[in-house]
C-alpha cells in the first residue's frame, strides 16, 4: 500500500463514519474517478465493478448523457420549492408511467432515496385504506432509518427495534434455504402461500394496509420470488383490499431485464418504490409509483408526504438522461442477454469452486451462495449470525485481483453494470471463480 493511501485511510478513519462498519478495521482502496466498468483508486489501480456499487449504477460509471445533462442542469437551475411545476419532472414523471405495468398509467412522488421512499408508500397506504398495518418479509432489505429500518426483515433492523409500530414480518419462499423445510418448488411455494394466509388471519386482514416485497430479495441474496407465488400474493392483497407495494429500489431499471420486476414476472403491484439506478446512482433520487386508480385518492385529499428535495431539478435532469441512455442503448433487454453470460461463466466457475453451492439470479442480478457441504447445503457461515464469517477475506482478495463485488455472510452478489461487455464480464467472473477456487481448497 502507497503511503497516499495509508493518509488517506487514517484520514477517512479518523473523520468519517462509513456504513454498516466497525470503523477500526475499515480497509478500503481511496476511489478517485469512475469510467463504463471500471473503477480507479489514487494510484490509478482498476476494479472491475461486478456489483455495481451497490447494485446501481446500471449505465457503468460516467456515461456522458448523464455526466452533460447533470452539468447543463447545474448552470440552469439546481433548485426551486418542489410545489413549483417543472417541465423535466412532468415528461420523467410521464415517461416512467409508460414504463410501469399499468395501463392505467401511474403517477411519481419524488423521494432522495429507497428508504424514504418504501416509507412514503407505507404512508400513502395507511391513508388510502384507513388501516395501521404493514406487512413485510423476513431476510428482506428496505432501508436503514428507523421507518423503513423497522420494515426491514434482518438483523440490520435491530438497532431500530422496538421501531414503528403495526409492522409484521413473515417468510416468503426460498428455493435454495427453505423456512418451510422442503426441496420441492411447488411445495415451498404452497407452504409459503398457506403461512401468510394463517398471518393474514391472525393479524386480521382488515387492518392490514399494505404487504411491500422486493420481488427479488436484494442484499438478503439476490433470490427472485417464484411468479406464481407473486401471483397468489396479488390475489390475496386484491381479496383483502391491501395495498400490494413491490420495493424495486434494486431491481428497477433494467435489472432484471425488464424496466421493472413487476413488468417481467407480468405482475400488477399498487405501488412501486425505486431508486438506486434511476439516476445510474450519480444523483440520489428515489420515488414512488401509484397506479393511477390509487392516486386519484389525492386529487381530493392532500398528499400526506413531502420533502425539501423531492424531484430535485438536479436529481431529475440525471434521471431524464439515464431513461434517454436505457433506451437508445436497449439497455433493459440488454440485461436478458447479460443473464445467459453469467448463467455460462457461473456454470464453469462452480465446475472447480465446490465451495459454491447455489448460483441463481434473473436478468443481470445474481448471486453465489457459498457451503461447507453442496449435498446438506450447509452454509460457510450461518446468515444473520454474529459472525460475518470469510467474506470480508473474500473480497479483499478479489480486490487484490482487481475486482469489486459486495456480500453478506455466505452470498457475493453478481449485479454488474447493464453496459459490461462480454469480456469485462468474464474477467470478473473469473477472478471470483479464482478466490473461490484457492478458498474451496483452503
Ligand atoms: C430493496 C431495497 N430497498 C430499499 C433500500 C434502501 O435504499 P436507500 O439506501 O436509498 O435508502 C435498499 C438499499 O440497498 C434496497 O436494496
């Protein structure tokens, strides 16, 4: 290490807290500039971004329709009172309303970011229905404050505990690590399907406002939930008149090789939050889409939601370009293409690392879930246990490698940038398939 970096790092420790880190034992290469896959630290070291930071920035880094239009934003206007129209706002706002899976069409409350905004959709629920509570999953994400940090179905919500109140958690299906202690799909998903009923009843499904669900859990471990079980979960939201709320933040725009998961499992939610890559992250934005039937709700009530930078001009700008670059480049289909390149180069990866024992995913968001054994699929750490495990070993040697990825105990999430080419991929894939390898035979 440089001694540029070893200042920098005692700098950064000294003086900033980074998320989700006990801050003495942070160790991280200092980025300095970001260009289509790849990442450059101070010294000018490459990463390959296989993550996506963190599962984000779907153009790749620095893609000029974004970078320009940010720029030209900034010297016309960088803010005005979110009550005041603004052109951009109304034709982004129209535009992602042709991108939702609504006929009807949808309207957009604009959020900074994928917490606030799973809260504003919790909030819009409980008014439309005049009900209190909020069903969530377990081994689920959906944001750090104390809100959205309750809704969350793992340890992260802890420290929010005991956290908003009227919040339910349950399990939803999981192929690889069933709750519902079967091997079978059809099984687990009936089994999954018959708990939330019994919740359902237990909880009493006329003061249930809303269930929000990420249709592919994110950081618990990239598992897309079964369609049919998306399905049934429609079905029963529509039985009870509860809000049905899919949490997109890391699989909208492109991820799963639709604009949406609702659009590509061909499911209606009521109302889907996003962020993350709406902006290919370069500015934070977040939101909020209501099917056009719900909004209406407010044409005669007010909005009982705001906030100081809510479709912020410079938020919106970026998002105007990054939609104008996920179309011209055909970038949402793009993703479908990039889901057989990774099931190939995964597939070969796994031949000679047994320390992998499941590899799954859908579009451009996959994982690998690393064992002890493939056959009792015991995991090389336990998930939600107070140890981390060798994950932390893992990705610095893939650093060292030249490559970032990010994980959780046993999972190392696959969600490059919709723009990787064939090679970049596999050199990333491969220098996983490397660590794993010398750590199956460690
Ligand atoms: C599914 C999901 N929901 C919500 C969030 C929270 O978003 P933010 O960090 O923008 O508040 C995240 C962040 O990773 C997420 O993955």
């Amino acid at each position: 290490m440089t001694s540029m970096l070893r200042d920098i790092g005692a700098l950064h420790r000294r003086h900033v807290l980074t998320p989700w880190s006990v801050q003495a034992t942070i160790d991280m290469p200092s980025i300095e500039r970001g260009e289509g896959s790849y990442l450059y630290d101070v010294d000018g070291k490459r990463y390959l971004d296989l993550s996506a930071g963190l599962v984000a920035v779907n153009l790749g880094h620095a893609h000029p329709t974004v970078t320009r239009a940010i720029a030209d934003q900034a010297a016309r206007l960088c803010y005005a009172s979110p009550q005041f129209f603004n052109a951009t706002r109304a034709r982004y706002a129209e535009r992602l309303s042709s991108h939702a899976p609504w006929k009807e069409g949808a309207r957009a409350f604009f959020t900074t970011g994928g917490g606030e905004a799973n809260e504003d959709a919790v909030k819009m629920s409980r008014t439309i229905t005049g009900r209190h509570k909020v069903l969530a999953a377990y081994r689920s994400f959906h944001g750090s404050a104390p809100g959205a940090g309750t809704l969350t179905g793992e340890n992260r919500r802890w420290p929010n505990e005991p956290g908003i109140p009227g919040i339910v958690h349950f399990f939803a299906p999981n192929i690889y690590n069933s709750p519902f202690d079967t091997r079978d799909p059809k099984t687990e998903i009936e089994r999954a399907i018959a708990h939330l009923e019994l919740v359902l009843t237990y909880e009493n499904p006329k003061s249930i406002a809303a269930i929000l669900i990420e249709p592919v859990v994110g950081t618990n471990g990239a598992i897309p939930l079964p369609v049919e079980y998306l399905q049934r979960v429609r079905e029963i939201c529509t039985e009870h008149e509860i809000v049905l709320i899919f949490d997109e933040v890391m699989c909208g725009f492109g991820r799963t090789g639709a604009a949406f998961a609702a659009v590509r499992f061909g499911i209606e939610p009521d109302m889907i939050t996003f962020a993350k890559a709406s902006t290919s992250a370069y500015v934070p934005l977040g939101g909020v889409l209501v099917r056009e039937t719900l909004a209406q709700f407010f044409d005669t009530r007010p909005l009982p939601c705001g906030h100081t930078y809510s479709g912020h001009p410079l938020a919106i700008a970026a998002a105007n370009a990054a939609l104008d670059a996920y179309e011209s480049e055909h970038l949402f289909e793009r993703a479908r293409e990039i889901e057989e390149w990774i099931r190939e180069d995964l597939a070969a990866v796994a031949a000679r690392a047994p320390v992998i024992g499941d590899a799954r995913g859908v579009g451009a968001f996959w994982a690998v879930e690393l064992v002890k054994d493939r056959e009792t699929r015991e995991p090389v750490v336990p998930w939600q246990g107070p140890n981390p495990g060798p994950i932390g070993t893992i990705l610095a040697k893939l650093r060292e490698r030249g490559v970032y990825a990010f994980g959780r105990y046993n999972v190392i999430l696959i969600t490059p940038p919709l723009t990787i080419s064939r090679e970049e991929l596999r050199e990333g894939v491969n220098a996983l398939g490397d660590v794993l390898e010398e750590f199956s035979c460690a």
